[in-house]
C-alpha cells in the first residue's frame, strides 16, 4: 500500500479523533440529541427531507418524535434481512466513535513501534 496514503488516513483519523473530542466537550442542551444506527451506517434526511441510511462521520441528530418514527420504519439489509434501529444519545455515539477511533490510533502507533523494532534488531 502506498505510504503517502496509509499518513494521509492516519492523518484523518487523527482529525476525527479531534472533532469527536471535540463534540463531547460542546455538551449542550439541545432537543434533537439522539443519533440512530441501521447496521453499520446512520440514519439521516436526503435534500427532500426524505428519511435515509447513510454512510456518514458526523451522523443527523433527531428529537425524540423523529427517533419514534424512525423506529416504525421497515429497515432491511443487503439480503433483506430486517435490522432493528440503535438508538444513542449524542454524547454516547461521539463517546463510543472516539474510543473506536483512538482503538485503531493506538493499533497503528503500536504497529509502527514493533516494526521499527523488528527492524532495528535485524541490521
């Protein structure tokens, strides 16, 4: 893999790292503060406020009367399997996507210690 683009997605995780720490600390009162997950993506509105499963970092926040619909709809998976809705508070899905984040963050510094080492000791 080229290593321009492994630094360039190092780079970007530790940018989201950034942002979702970020978003912790806002900690504001706000009535649409719930974040729902269908599988592996969010739930979000197209441009015709049309409800959606998307593919996004910073996930559309709803207020609780949305989140009801939401959980009435038919969400199915690739093999039309249904999927029942996750439904986080805001702070808990930044929480958990931040210690994903750093997980991976810790792997790749960790990864790149070792490396060196095995290196080092070869020579």
């Amino acid at each position: 893999m080229d290593s321009q683009y492994i630094k360039n997605t190092i780079a970007e995780l530790r940018e989201r790292a950034k942002i979702y720490s970020h978003e912790l600390e806002l900690n504001i009162l706000e009535e649409a503060n719930k974040i729902v997950e269908v599988g592996a993506l969010t739930v979000g509105t197209d441009s015709k406020g049309k409800i959606i499963a998307q593919n996004v970092l910073y996930p559309t926040q709803f207020a609780q009367k949305a989140v009801e619909k939401i959980l009435t709809m038919n969400w199915r998976n690739g093999n039309g399997k249904r999927i029942e809705p996750l439904v986080y508070g805001r702070n808990d899905w930044y929480r958990e996507k931040l210690k994903m984040t750093n997980d991976v963050l810790k792997l790749i510094d960790k990864n790149k210690t070792e490396n060196y080492d095995s290196v080092e000791t070869k020579e």
